[in-house]
C-alpha cells in the first residue's frame, strides 16, 4: 500500500477519511515483561461520523486515543491524521497538527480556575496569536454552539459540571479540528447531562462535518454512535459489541451511518 510520508492521504479523496489507523501496535516494557496492548489495530473514521470505541478497562482505548491524537508515538505502523502521517512528523510538526488538526476532550482536562469561561476558550488562540477580537467573537460562538453563551463571563467555579463540560468541549474546538477526541465523555456526569454532551458532540460531527471518537463504556453514550466498534485482544471489531453490553442489559444495536435518526437540535 502507498502510504505517503505526509500530505493527501490516498483514501482522503473519496469520503474524507478524518483519521487512519494502519496496523498500528504499542507495547509497554514494564521491568522485564513486555505488555502488548494494541496489536495490528486498523481504523478509518469519516468526516461526519460519530464513533464509539467501547471495550473493557485496560482493553487500550486512553492508549489508542492517546496515539491518534499525537501524545504517544506506537511501536509500529501508520496513523494518518486529516491526511497527515502523524507517524512521521518531529516535534514542532506534531504540534502544529495537535493544534490545528485535533481537538480533544479528555475527563482529566480541567478549565483554568483563574480565567473566566469564554478567556478559557481563548486560550488556545492565544498560542496562534488570534488578534484579541477575532478570538472574543469566535470563543463567544463556540461558546453559543455548545448552548452556555449565557455563562461566558463566569468563572468555572461559578458553573455547573454540565456547563464546565460544555466549555471545555467549546475549548476543544477553537481551532477548528477535523478530528475530536473524547476520552470517558461522560465519566464524571449525571445522566441527563452526560446525555446533552453526547447529543452536542453528534450534532458536531453531523453538522459542522467533523469525525468526533469517544473512548467510553457507557451504552447509553455508545448508543448515540454512528458506528460502535468494540476494542478486544488489541484489535477493532465491529461484532459483538451486543454481547459486550448484555451484562449491562442495554440493548445497543450497531448502527450503520444514515440509519440513525437525525438531530434537530442545536
Ligand atoms: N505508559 C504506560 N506504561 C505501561 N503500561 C501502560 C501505559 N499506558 C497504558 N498502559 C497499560 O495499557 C493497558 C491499556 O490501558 P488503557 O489504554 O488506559 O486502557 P482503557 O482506556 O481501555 O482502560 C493497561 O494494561 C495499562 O496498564
Ligand atoms: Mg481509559
């Protein structure tokens, strides 16, 4: 296979493959033991999609995301990021690609306690040197896409854990990334608000036409998915994830993008 050292992925054209991963494997020594967590692991996910990763803890999900979104280097093969290999790239152009490319939401990612939630959102600009207006109208945006616009001037101990999640995923997205990761989106929510995160981090994917990943093992999260694929013995596999879930006795179907019913919301 063709694999480019950067530049236009060869599948990019056709539907716009966000992300690739190509055979990749990532092995920890730990003392004289070798622990071989993902294992020829392939996954193409689309511009548009929604995707859960699901699987058991310690099955490789924070390892996985952690490769795709340019924090870990695998043992071996290719991740194609927006086209780019990320494989390939040294230090300042792996930082421009998690910059500019990825955003990410993982559940240890706190705001920064002495900015207010809209300069939070700035913050990632900052680094671009946004001119000061721009940021202001594009922050208070995000912050109107992700519905707490209204809090903008609030200092993150004056929100909620739902609206502290909403800023923090409008913080994700200040630079427009194709891709967005999310780790446990949910984890650290009630019901009800775990279910606005994952009904806004669709309707990002479906309407503003980026590919969102969610490592999670919640069904109810899962649920929402595109597509659901299961991480087992170090490799993706898209059947079986019912009996994944029968222990939990939540009936989760795979769904097959342009089956699930569409969003009107947001
Ligand atoms: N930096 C590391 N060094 C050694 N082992 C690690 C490291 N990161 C992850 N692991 C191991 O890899 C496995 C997968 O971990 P992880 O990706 O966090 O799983 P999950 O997110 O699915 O719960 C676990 O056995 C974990 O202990
Ligand atoms: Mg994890």
């Amino acid at each position: 296979m063709f694999l480019p050292e950067s530049g236009e992925s060869p599948l990019a054209d056709e539907k716009q493959a966000a992300v690739e991963c190509i055979d990749v494997r990532r092995e920890f020594q730990d003392g004289s033991r070798v622990i071989k967590v993902l294992q020829g692991t392939n996954l193409t996910v689309y511009r548009g999609e929604f995707v859960a990763i699901v699987g058991a803890s310690g099955s490789g999900k924070t390892t996985l995301l952690n490769l795709i979104g340019g924090l870990d280097t695998p043992t071996s093969g290719t991740i194609l990021v927006d086209g780019k290999n990320i494989t390939k790239l040294n230090d300042d152009e792996m930082s421009k690609v998690r910059r500019h490319n990825i955003g990410v939401l993982f559940q240890d990612q706190h705001l920064l306690p002495i900015f207010t939630a809209i300069e939070n959102v700035e913050v990632p600009m900052l680094l671009d040197d946004v001119p000061a207006e721009e940021r202001r109208t594009r922050a208070m945006a995000l912050l109107k896409t992700v519905l707490v616009d209204h809090r903008a001037d609030h200092m993150p101990h004056e929100l909620s854990g739902g609206m502290r999640s909403r800023v923090a995923l409008a913080r994700s997205l200040a630079n427009d990334p194709a891709v967005l990761l999310c780790d446990e989106p949910t984890g650290d929510l009630d019901h009800k608000t775990g279910g606005e995160i994952i009904n806004l981090m669709r309707n990002l994917a479906r309407n503003q036409n980026r590919a969102v990943i969610a490592a999670t093992h919640d069904p109810e999260t899962a649920r929402m998915a595109d597509r659901i694929l299961l991480l087992r013995d170090g490799v993706l596999v898209d059947e079986m994830v019912g009996d994944f879930f029968k222990a939990s006795k939540v009936d989760v179907a795979t769904k097959k993008r342009g089956t699930a019913d569409e969003e009107t919301s947001t």
